[in-house]
C-alpha cells in the first residue's frame, strides 16, 4: 500500500509507550498495532485527530505517501 504510518517514530520522538497512545486516543492496543504495523485498510478521521492531538503532531508526520511500481510491493520506486 503507498501510503505508510510512521507512528512509531512520532512515538519515539513523544517518549510514549504503545499502550499509553492507545489509551489516549481510545482504541485498544490491537488496534494500534494494526495502524503502526500498515495491516489497516483505513483510518477513521476521529482515531487520526485522536492521534494527532496525543502526539502533538500534523497527520503528515504520521502518514507517507510512498510511490510503487506494483501495488502488491513494498519497496518504493525510485526515480532520478
């Protein structure tokens, strides 16, 4: 999928846990693994205000548009 959560490095950059996000922005951590994992099909906009309010951050520093060659890679198609 070319669009890619970087939740993990805004997690990092916040000090905050898995379980502590979670709890935050009211969805169980199950669920948050399948966001930081890409596994999600979709977001619903109140999960990312949820998360965007938690960690202090705009929904580009969590989402990436990422350009392939084949839906079905993962490897970014590189273009000079």
């Amino acid at each position: 999928m070319p669009i890619v959560f970087k939740i993990d490095l805004m997690m990092v950059k916040r000090k905050m846990s898995s379980n502590e996000l979670a709890r935050r922005i009211g969805i169980n951590a199950g669920s948050l693994s399948v966001l930081k994992t890409g596994k999600a099909r979709a977001i619903k906009m109140s999960t990312l205000e949820a998360m965007c309010r938690a960690l202090q951050c705009q929904p580009g520093d969590i989402l990436e548009f990422v350009e392939v060659e084949n839906e079905n890679e993962t490897q970014p198609l590189i273009t000079e």
